[in-house]
C-alpha cells in the first residue's frame, strides 16, 4: 500500500523554473495512488520570489536562515516531512518526478528504506548529457568517494533520493554536510546504520542553469575525505 509521500524540493532563486515544475509535480500526484502527499519547496535565502511562487502552486514553504546550501536544504525538509515516505528531487526535474514510480517499486521488491536514482547503472536512459568536462569529473569524484568512504554505489550526486521517513530521520538527523558533498554523507551514514540501500537507474536529462559552480563543485572533491573522519571520530553516532 503507498501510503503517504513528501517531496522535497531545494529551491535557490527558483521562481522562473518553479512554476512549470510545481505544475508536473502536482499533475504526478493528482494522477497517482498515494493515499496523502505534499510539495515542501524549502527557500534557501532567494532573493527573488520562490517562497511566494511555491506558495501560490499549493505547496508547503519552509524558509532557511539565510543561503545555507542545498545540503542544508534538503535536510531542513526531510526532517519536517510529514509523509511515510520522503523523496529529494532538483528543481529542474532532471529526473522526471514518474521516476518515483520506478525508486517505489525498487524500494518494495527489494525491502529497502533508501533508493537512489542512479545516471551510471544505464546511461541509455540520458537524454540530454551533460558537458565531456563535466561527465569526466563526475567519474573522478565518484573513484574517488569509493576509495576514501568505501561506498559501492556508481552515482551518489544523483539529485533523486527516496527515503522510509523514520529512517530519514535518524540518517539526516545527523548529517553534519551542508553544501555538495551531503549525499554522500547521508548514504555513509545510511550505511552505518545498517539500512538497507538501492541504486536503480533512472532516466535523467541535463537542465541548463546549474547552481553548481566549479569552485564549489572543486571543494566538494574534500567532502569524502571530511565524511570519513567523521565517521572514524565518531561524529555519526
């Protein structure tokens, strides 16, 4: 049974792209079996009008004290959903809000309490790519993250991220990252705790407009190395 849903949307000077967002969002759900659901689009300071866009689209606004990053963002709205389940997806709807259908039935079948879209498994399944640069770093990244954190997973900055609500809460609640590197704290720590977690592959297309710059997707490289002293000091506990 699917009971209820949330999903998060991180928003940062969104209010041109929440609208047609929001709409596809909502048409999803309008169409969809969940018994309950909502939209939280948390603000994370913006300076234009996307509390106000996301407010007239029927969603639930939470505000952040000022541009805290996304990881910040995500973790705000994950601790005060109110479904039984909590999905994180971008505001470009890079991964298309139906790719929740494929993240449930994984999370069903395989009884697990995360499920990760994942561009890696299948990349037949991109549409629109994104630059050669930037798919080579992301390769880089992700050899990376694997040899300093140990995680086995392809993709961890898959902006689409399903989560059992009660899991969400002892993961995010004490997730410590709040800029790049948070997904791949929150999957360490996922692990840590011993839930179960999938990566499935979803279909997933590049949206101009990134909020990723090359100086913060640079720092992000030090985010493995930071989660795996946390984890050997004891932080995550």
């Amino acid at each position: 049974m699917r009971r209820s849903i949330s999903i998060i949307i991180p928003a940062f000077n969104e209010s041109k792209r929440l609208p047609a967002t929001l709409a596809t969002v909502n048409g999803y759900l309008a169409a969809s079996a969940w018994e309950f659901s909502e939209v939280v689009v948390v603000d994370d300071g913006s300076r234009d009008a996307t509390a106000e866009v996301a407010e007239a689209a029927g969603a639930r606004v939470l505000r952040n004290p000022g541009n805290r990053g996304k990881g910040y963002s995500v973790r705000h709205g994950m601790l005060e959903a109110k479904g039984d389940w909590a999905l994180f997806s971008d505001a470009d709807l890079s991964a298309p809000i139906g790719e929740l259908e494929t993240l449930w039935t994984a999370a069903g079948s395989g009884q697990a309490a995360c499920v990760i879209g994942s561009r890696a498994l299948d990349r037949s399944l991109i549409g629109i790519r994104q630059s050669p640069f930037r798919e080579g770093m992301g390769r880089v990244f992700n050899l990376l993250m694997r040899l300093e954190t140990g995680l086995p997973y392809r993709d961890t900055q898959c902006g689409f991220k399903l989560f059992e609500a009660a899991a969400a809460r002892e993961i995010f609640g004490r997730q410590r990252l709040d800029g790049f590197g948070f997904d791949v704290e929150v999957l360490y720590i996922a692990r840590r705790l011993g839930y179960r977690t999938l990566e499935v592959p979803v279909r997933w297309n590049d949206a101009p407009g990134t909020k990723v710059s090359m100086m913060l997707g640079a720092m992000g490289f030090l985010d493995p190395l930071r989660v795996r002293w946390n984890g050997l000091t004891g932080k995550y506990r």
